[in-house]
C-alpha cells in the first residue's frame, strides 16, 4: 500500500514538471517570434494603441505606444 502511494507521487511529480518544462518552452519561442519579426499596423490600430503613426525618410513607422516602431500601412 505504502509503494502505490509512493509510486502515485512519482508520477505525479513527473508529470507537473513535464507541464512546466512545455509551459515555458512555448512562451520563449513566443517571445522569440514576437521580438524576432516587424509586423504591419494600420494607421489606426497604432493610435489605438498609443501611438502616432509618423513619416520619415525610412518609412512610416508607428511612434509610442504598444506597436511602438512597428511598420504602419
């Protein structure tokens, strides 16, 4: 009786630990993605978000915000 509840705990434990190790290998290839690639706004999704959508000589970029120097098109 005391191996079943032993060997209960085990697994258990084994399989927290697997949900925590999936669980923070998906967030860092999300962080990776998401820093990785420059996205498209529209003019409008870059003021809702806080910012200004500018105009340089690179391009239009949105100013602030949460799409801060993301591509506005």
């Amino acid at each position: 009786m005391r191996t079943r509840r032993t060997l209960a705990a085990v697994i258990a434990t084994a399989a927290l630990a697997g949900l925590g190790l999936t669980g923070a290998a998906t967030a860092t290839a999300t962080a990776a993605t998401a820093q990785g690639s420059h996205s498209y706004v529209t003019p409008s999704e870059c003021r809702q978000g806080g910012g200004t959508p500018a105009i340089n000589e690179e391009g239009n970029y949105c100013k602030g915000g949460t799409h801060n120097g993301e591509k506005v098109d």
